[in-house]
C-alpha cells in the first residue's frame, strides 16, 4: 500500500499515512479538525547508472557500444604463460 502525506492548514501538523488507493482522501486534521491538504512527494522508485535503457531495451537495429558487451563477447588475447628459468649450480 502507498504511503501518503498530509498536512494540515491550520495547525501545521505533518501527516504520514498508509492508504489503499482507492481510499478516500483525508479532509480534517485528527488533531484541530481544520482541513488536510495532500501533498505531492518524491517516489522511492529512482532509476540510477548509465546506459541501462540502451543496454537492456534498446530497439534491434542500434548497436551496442564495444566494451560494454554481457558476456565474454569482448576480445581476448591469447597470452601463453612461461615459468621461470631456475638456474641449477655446479660446484
């Protein structure tokens, strides 16, 4: 259920309240019964980062950017490994 704010215009005071949608609205103040006022608050909804509607949704004609692949579609290059040379003494 979302959480809505109200404020009263007489008393100032701050309301936070969990209602179904289809609740109706509160119009006095549990405190004064002066008239509530709903107030429009910022989502806790926030889409953060670069690029991910053109990474995860982007229409099948456009290209991805290279180095920005899923997977290991990058290039690789092909390193051999060489172990060390251990000197042997003769005495």
């Amino acid at each position: 259920m979302p959480i809505y704010e109200y404020l009263c215009e007489s008393c100032g005071k701050y309301l936070e309240i969990m209602q179904k949608y289809t609740d109706a609205p509160l119009t006095k103040c549990p405190a004064c019964n002066g008239p509530m006022r709903k107030l429009i608050s910022n989502t806790s909804f926030v889409l953060k980062g670069t690029g991910w509607y053109k990474t995860d949704y982007a229409s099948s004609g456009s290209q991805r950017t290279p180095g920005k692949q899923k997977g290991n579609g990058a290039k690789q290059e092909n390193k051999t490994e060489k172990k060390p040379e251990t000197a042997s003494k003769t005495e």
